[in-house]
C-alpha cells in the first residue's frame, strides 16, 4: 500500500499536464501513486499522459467536471493518505515529505493544509526555498476558525478513511466544492497547518476555474444551503465556528458580484447571510454592503443615462 494516492483531475491541459506531473515524479519521497483522471478532454492530453506509461495509472470518464473526477480517483485510490494536484499547478520537490513527516510526528491526522504562493511563470517557482518547518496543530478544522486559513485542494493531505467517511467531493459543477469539504471535515479529529515551507504553486491564468464567476456565486449559495439544512458536522456547539469559516468566503463574493454588476447576487448573498453576520457581529460589513452596492447600482444608471447615443 502507498502511503500518498495522488489524484490528478485534467480536462484539456496538453500544454500544462506535463509540468504538473513532473514535479509530482520529481518527489525527494517515492511512497506514492499517480492517479490522473482525465475528464473528457478533447485535445492531446490522453497522449501525453500515455507517454507516462506505468508511471501514473490513468481513468477516463466523459466531461463531468473536477468533483467527479476526484471522486472516481478517491474511488480507485490505496494509498492511507489522499492528494490532490490540478493539472494546471506545481508540487515543491518537498511536499510529500513534508507531509509524510507531519503525519508520522503528529499522530496521524485526519487533515494536513500548506501554504501556497502564486505564479504566472515557472520561473517564479525556481526561487522559493525549503524554508525550517513551521507548523499550528488544532483539534480538528473548525478549530481554525479564528485564523483566516484558506485551503486549497493542491495544499491539503486527506486520511483517506476519513475523507471517504464523509463522501468526498460534491459534484455538483460549482466553484466552491473545495471549500464544501473542508467543511464536512470541520470536525474529523486532528488538523495540522504548514505556516512554512511552501508546499504548493498555485497558476494565474484566465482559464483558471476561479475565474469562472457565475460557479463561484453557486458555490456560495450551496455553501448556505448545506448549513441551513444542517449538512455540516459540529450541530449548534460549534456553529460559531462554522460560521466564521463560511462567512469569510461569502463575504468577499457578495462584493465581487456587486463590483461585477450582479447587484441582484450580491444582494441575494447578504440578505440570505444577515443573521449569520448580525450573530457574529460583523457590523461593518453589515453596514458598508447596503452603501457599497446603492452607490454601484445608482453609478451604473448613471452611466447608462449619460452614455453617447448612436
């Protein structure tokens, strides 16, 4: 048995696959295995990946989107700990290690979660150094809730029983599922977090999926629907926690559909969260939303009524 299953979703990413592979296999711990699923692509990614041969183990499937993807690599994977890299971005040559000594030093926990740094260039990554082991150890992830950590699916090492426990991803086609399952993981037991060294690189580009804004306003929403038919773990003992955890990403959303003229969304998004913020007394935000989305509507009729007629 493995000790890491690495799950690799694709979908059209001839261009990109390689590179992530790459630092994959260029791991300085070779306890793994590569699982890539490609999803439906309709470029050369499947030929690429052939060119692997026993390196990766590959699994097809029609153009389902990410969450099912990961779920049919969660499905075929034996390793006791699950990871996942998009096809778009980088490992360190020290993730797995970094991983696999946390793990061993800290009782096997149920969630590990790193550090990211950006890019556009691979160039950029060449610079970033193996920094001294840097670590905070919680009860389990709700217990972070105080410390704005943000998780991303490149940066996190799952303990596969647990992760299977609570049904892996949604697959429902949203931005958002990541945050979703961290969620459903709130209070699986043991959660370590790696302030240092880096152990993820994360693309900018605009075929990115964050940049996909209409899936990341349905995240959100279903994000609010899973806690208000009482989908996440913790019941009311620790909603506070949950709270904090949810509201932080909904917050910057509701303002992003506001400055993107989805003044509806945004609106949607703040009426369907008031209590939550009123209960955490997020007065500020509760505040300058109303004023910040009345000042883009009122900009946005003035445009339009002073615009040049043609």
């Amino acid at each position: 048995m493995p000790f890491f299953s690495v799950i690799i979703p694709t979908f059209n990413r001839e261009n990109l696959i390689s590179k992530a592979l790459n630092s994959v296999i260029e791991q300085n711990l070779d306890d793994f295995e590569i699982i890539v699923v490609d999803d439906g692509s309709t470029d050369r990614t499947l030929d690429v990946l052939i060119g692997y041969g026993s390196q990766i183990k590959i699994i097809q499937q029609k153009n389902e989107g990410p969450g099912k993807a990961r779920n049919l690599g969660i499905d075929n994977a034996k390793g006791r700990y699950i990871v996942f890299l998009d096809s778009d971005d980088l490992w360190f040559p020290w993730t797995l290690s970094i991983y696999k000594q946390i793990i061993t030093e800290n009782g096997f926990p149920s969630l590990i979660a790193g550090t990211p740094i950006q890019f556009h260039n691979e160039d950029e990554t060449k610079f970033v150094q193996p920094l001294p082991l840097k670590i905070e150890a919680f009860p389990d992830y709700f217990a972070s809730s105080k410390r704005s950590l943000w998780l991303q699916p490149g940066a996190v090492a799952i303990r596969a029983d647990v992760l299977r426990s609570v049904g892996g991803f949604t697959e429902l086609r949203i931005n958002g599922e990541d945050c979703d399952l961290w969620a459903k993981l709130g209070t699986a037991k043991g959660f370590i977090y790696i302030q240092t060294p880096p152990v993820y690189a994360y693309r900018r580009h605009q075929n990115s999926a964050i940049a996909n804004h209409d899936k990341t306003y349905q995240g959100m929403f279903h994000l609010i629907d899973q806690e208000k038919s009482s989908q996440y773990p913790g019941a009311f003992s620790r909603q506070q926690e949950r709270l904090e955890i949810l509201t932080r990403h909904i917050r910057p959303v509701s303002l992003k559909a506001v400055y993107e003229c989805k003044v509806k969304i945004g609106w949607e998004l703040y009426l369907k969260t008031f209590r939550w913020h009123l209960y955490l007394k997020r007065f500020r935000y509760l505040i300058a939303f109303p004023i910040i989305a009345t000042l883009t509507l009122f900009l946005g009729l003035f445009r339009t009524e002073t615009a040049p007629r043609t």
